[in-house]
C-alpha cells in the first residue's frame, strides 16, 4: 500500500520532532544542581576554617623579634619567637537555632587525626619543619544545608588521644616536638622564644598540657586515671561566619602581664604548666584556664581564667 506524499511527509516530520524532545528530556534529567554555600550555609560540600597567629597587632612570623611584649622596659619587651603550634579538637559548628554540629575532619593522614587537628605556624626558622599548617578541614555531620552562625573549638587533646604511645601513635599525634612522655601525654600549645634577644637572652617559652598525670607502676607508661588538671579549654564564638571569618591565636595577650626577660631560679623556663611555677600565674589564666598556684609551703591559691587566646577577624576587617 502507498501512503499519499503528503501524509509520509508529516509522519516524518512528527517522528523527528520527537526524537528531538527526548534528547532534551534527557539533557534535562542528567544535570545535577550543585549549591554553592553563601554565607554561613554549608552541606555536604567541605568545610575550611581559617586560622591565622598574631603577636598583639601584628602578624606572626617564626624567627621576627617583637617589641613591647609583656612588662619589661626598654629591650627587655623585646621578644624573639621560634615556635607556635597547638592542638584543637571536637570543633562543632553552631546553626542559627543553637544546635552544635560536629565538624568530621577530614582524615589526611598528616595534620588530622579522629576529631584532632594540629595547627603549625613555624617554618621550620629553629625547630619543626618548614611544613605550615593553618587551616582545619572537614564535612558538617548533619546532611542538609544549614545556615550556621557560631563555632566552638577545645585547645587540647581528648584524654584518650593524648596519651597514646608516642612510638605508634599516628599523625599528628607522633609529632616529637610536641611530646612530653607516654605519662604525661602532649604539649596542648607550644610557644617558644627568648626575651631580650640582644641583651639577656632569657629563654622563655609557653608549653601547655595536663598535669598531675600520674601512673602509679612507674613504668612510663599512660597515667592510671585522667590527670588531675586536664588543661583543655572550649572556646565558642556566637558570631562567626565560617566562610569569611578567621580565628585568630594572639600569643601577646597571653604574655601581657609577663616579663619575658626575667625567669624566677630553679623553676622552667617560662611557663610549662607546672602548678609551682610561679610564670604560670600570669600566663595560664590568660590561656583561658583556672590555674592553682601551689607552692608547696603556703595554702594553694586559685587564679581565675581572664582573657582568651583566641579571637575573631571578621571577613570585613581583613
């Protein structure tokens, strides 16, 4: 049977309209929208917190000398520091109704570990590596997008983490100068410099981390219980808006009341943490801590926490 010319022509015409609407169709159904975070509003996207140093006003950078530091006069505010790196852990990003959600960091293999992270500011000028580390990355534990609002962050390592045995702990954790002992467990911070530099040449350094840690077999290995003074601080700000903002580690507020030229006799150099030491009294509050001061002889006093280590720059003021 032959179809008039007329009618074959518009079959085929129609057929080919179709097959023309089907391509489209499928074009359409395998595009997938991706939402980039604005603001605060993250998903399943990676995360990056931004952390930067200062010494008072001015940047950090390892091996610069810094004037008017602490309370010495004339050269002796004059600080030259060689070290900064500190531990943070459980970050949790706060949304907008106050629900803290944990941030699962990403496991690099060098600068995180678990729910730890270490955050490395020296080049290498002295000690460590010139390997720098100034950021913390990971993935919001909820699975929708969320406006967030707040972060909180603990200066430390959980109980657990700190004292794992250095000979097989992992990255960052197996980092050798950031170790006291298996017992003792890790430097939470460490911030090392001299006072002086020109003059006295006061070796002066910040080492936070646990003590009263104690392990009652003496074989040097974890304590028995968790240390008597744990020393980790949680620190939140309501008012951070993470794809903009920095959080700042200002290690001149926490010498503002120290003269780093001067260590009293017999004790650590500057501060370690040590409950006797009378260059914690000073400094360890200002780390955000209640510090007991005990010097064996008088009644123990306690210091209450003051100003914090940490601070915000706002997206705005960079």
């Amino acid at each position: 049977m032959h179809l008039p010319k007329n009618l074959f022509l518009f079959m085929w015409i129609s057929l080919l309209l179709a097959a023309c609407n089907d391509n489209e169709d499928d074009s359409v159904s395998s595009t997938t929208t991706l939402t980039t975070p604005t603001e605060s509003t993250t998903s399943e996207l990676t995360t990056t917190v931004k952390f930067a140093a200062m010494v008072n006003d001015q940047p950090f950078q390892c091996g610069n000398t810094y004037a008017g530091i602490g309370l010495g006069k004339g050269t002796r505010d004059n600080y030259k520091i060689n070290d900064l790196r500190f531990y943070l852990y459980d970050i949790q990003l706060i949304d907008s109704q106050g629900n803290k959600v944990p941030l699962n960091l990403t496991q690099d293999g060098k600068w995180q570990q678990a729910n730890v992270a270490l955050l490395d500011f020296e080049n290498g000028c002295l000690n460590g590596t010139s390997e720098m580390n100034t950021q913390v990355i990971g993935t919001p534990s909820n699975d929708s997008t969320t406006y967030y609002t707040g972060i909180c962050i603990t200066l430390g390592l959980p109980f657990a983490l700190n004292h794992l045995d250095p000979a097989s702990a992992p990255s960052p954790l197996n980092a050798s100068g950031m170790l006291w002992s298996w017992t003792a467990g890790r430097k939470f911070l460490r911030l090392d410099g001299i006072g002086d530099p020109d003059g006295l040449k006061q070796s002066y350094v910040v080492h936070l981390g646990s003590t009263g840690c104690v392990d009652k077999d003496n074989n040097g290995s974890e304590p028995d219980s968790p240390c008597r003074f744990p020393n980790t601080k949680a620190v939140c700000f309501d008012n951070f808006d993470v794809s903009k903002d920095t959080i700042v580690a200002d290690v001149g507020a926490i010498l503002q009341a120290s003269d780093v030229s001067y260590n009293t006799s017999n004790t650590a150099v500057g501060c370690m943490s040590g409950n006797s030491d009378p260059e914690c009294i000073e400094i360890m509050p200002r780390l955000g801590l209640d510090f007991t001061y005990a010097d064996g002889v008088n009644q123990p006093i306690v210091y209450p926490r003051q100003a914090e280590l940490f601070r915000v720059i706002k997206g705005d003021d960079t």
